[in-house]
C-alpha cells in the first residue's frame, strides 16, 4: 500500500507535538548550503526521476534506539528562496553497510533491506516553506544505532527543472571534512553517480526514545485521551 507523506512548515509541525517526552536529534554541523535532493534539478529534464540521493548519519549522534515520526530540514539562508521544487519524493531507511563511505553504487550502500517510508508530493512550481521543511505523516520506524550508521534514501521523479544556480535555494548542510556526521551519494539522471561526498544535509530527527523512562509512562496515561481526537485528524501538504 502507498503511504502519502506530508510536508509541513515548522509552524504546522509545531501545532502537532503533543507527544509525550518527545524530543529531537539533530545530525550534521551546518557550515555550507546544498541544494540536493529538494531544491535543484540537473538532470535537466522534468521527467522522469531526476535523482536518487543517500545520506549516511553516524550512530555516535544517538544516545540509543529512537523512533522517528518526523524528519527536518533548515533553509540556507544566505542564497536563494525557501523553495521545494515540484515532484514525488519515496523515502526509505535502512542501515549502512560502509558507514559514511558510500559507494555511487547506492544499492550496496545497505546492510540488509531498505524500509519503504512513503511518498511526498509537491505540485509544479514547488512550495516556500518558511525557513524548515519537514516530513511527517508516516507510521513512526525505530532506528537503533547499536546496529550500523543510519541511511536515509530520497529517490525524486516528475522535480520542477530548476538547475543549481539558476535561482534556486539550499538547505544547511555539513562540510565538516574528517570531523563530519553525515555524507552522501548520489545518481542524478544525465549526469552520473557520485559516492562518498561531503555536503550531506543537516537533519533534525523528531520522535520518542524507543524505551520510555519509567517518570514518561506516567505522563502518557494521562494524555492518551487528549491524544486520541487528535490523532484522526488529516493534513494536506
């Protein structure tokens, strides 16, 4: 079944944390802007996938198993709007087999199976979003560092044909050479694969510790019931 996934401005996002004990991890030192995978297309055409991006997160960056019901990205400020281009975005997860040495032969990239997250859409002409693009609106998956680096897959079809440096935006991102937590790889339709790159996106994991501490299970018998009319709400992007 196809899961539809939503993106948000962080005001929409903030609107909808009622979660008990929640919390956030953020991944990456920002010190650059990077317009790869939601804010350039070079493949130059509109369809079609456009590219097919990874980023590997070190483990060290989590204190344990956490489970993850939203993923964020900051806007680059110093160059360019706060536009996601146009297109469908199918995001999966999984572990690294190489830590953040990736191979441009992205299917090797993985310790076992990749886990389908969803898919999120964005009509032509693309979205401002404020100054943080988030994702939400999928069953929450549990990441536990104790087994291998994280990697994140986003593979774009049907992206706005907006080239780099022709008036798009960036998203924050990690240059931070020996001392970086993230890295990436890449496939861009036209171009070529690249592995193994710096420049990977700052992400922020929003979600629950995987175990509660015994003080949030007290907390959480107490707003379920708050929680659940809130819960059947929908949300469109």
């Amino acid at each position: 079944m196809k899961t539809t996934l939503k993106v948000l401005t962080l005001a929409t996002l903030l609107s909808m944390t009622l979660m008990v004990h929640a919390t956030s991890v953020s991944v990456g030192s920002p010190d650059g802007g990077n317009c790869y995978p939601f804010m350039c297309n070079d493949s130059g055409t509109n369809v079609g996938v456009s590219i097919d991006y990874q980023e590997a997160f070190t483990s060290t960056a989590f204190s344990g198993a956490f489970k993850v019901s939203s993923m964020s990205w900051s806007w680059f400020s110093p160059f360019g709007p706060s536009i996601a281009l146009g297109g469908n975005y199918t995001f999966y997860w999984g572990y690294s087999s190489v830590g953040l040495g990736l191979s441009s032969n992205l299917a090797s990239n993985y310790s076992g199976a990749s886990n389908l997250i969803g898919t999120a859409s964005i009509p032509a002409g693309g979205t401002n979003y404020g100054s943080t693009l988030t994702l939400s609106g999928f069953a929450p998956f549990t990441y536990n560092p104790a087994n291998g680096d994280l990697l994140l897959e986003v593979i774009v079809d049907s992206q706005d044909a907006v080239l780099n440096g022709q008036g798009n935006g960036y998203n924050w991102a990690d240059y931070g050479g020996a001392g970086a937590q993230v890295s990436r790889a890449y496939c861009i339709t036209n171009v070529g694969c690249t592995g193994a790159v710096l420049g990977a996106l700052d992400t922020t994991f929003n979600g629950t510790p995987a175990v509660p501490e015994p003080g949030s299970l007290m907390l959480l018998g107490s707003g379920v019931i708050g929680l659940a009319g809130f819960a059947r709400r929908k949300f469109k992007v």
